[in-house]
C-alpha cells in the first residue's frame, strides 16, 4: 500500500494537528486518543512510515519490536501495567483500520472481553 503522508498521524508527526503527547523518542510519538475506548487509551506511532503493519520489511523489525516496548513502558508509567491492558494493531480496513498510518492501540482501566470484535 502506498503511504500517503496527509493522513492525520503524519500530520501530528509534523506538529501540525495537536495531541497530548505521552512520549516521544527518534523512533515514535505516543499520544493518547481522541476518542477513547476505555479510561486509558493511547497510541504508539512510528515516526517512519509505514501504512500497515503487513507493509512492515525486513527492516522495520526493530521499530515494531521498539513501538510494543514503549507501549509498555508508557502503560508503566500510567500506572495501568500492573492490572492489565490490552495491545491492539488493526491491519487494513477489514480490521478496523481507519488511518493508515500503523499504530498500536493501548487499552487499560477496564475488564475487556474475548473475543474483541
């Protein structure tokens, strides 16, 4: 899938559209939603990009392995890791996906069900 760089997580990227930032480092920006699904909800985007994860190469491996690290750490630092959260990529519109820029969705604060969707 070709990336087109207007979509809303580039812009924030570029500073240009506003978001609570919760992290940032020279690989990704995490910052939390606009329309949360549970009492805490952020995402963690690469700063390279990459549409989907199933556009991810060989090369990405260390970004995707980074993006689950600071998702991590920032759910740490929330104070949400300890009871549990929930680590969400959609792929592709049937998923769920609705800015094609990869993200990973972080869920904390309340029971979640299986299955998801």
């Amino acid at each position: 899938m070709t990336y087109d760089d207007s979509n809303v997580f580039a812009r924030i990227l570029r500073k240009e559209v506003p978001a609570r930032i919760l992290h940032e480092d020279h690989l990704c920006l995490a910052f939390a939603d606009i329309t949360p699904q549970a009492p805490t909800h952020f995402l963690v985007i690469p700063k390279r990009p990459i549409a989907r994860l199933a556009d991810a190469g060989a090369e990405d491996k260390a970004v995707l392995g980074h993006l689950l690290w600071a998702a991590a750490d920032i759910a740490a630092r929330l104070g949400v890791a300890h009871d549990g959260f929930r680590v969400v990529i959609n792929n592709g519109a049937r998923a769920g996906q609705s800015v094609f820029h990869l993200h990973v969705h972080v869920l904390a604060g309340r029971d979640m069900a299986w299955p998801p969707g």
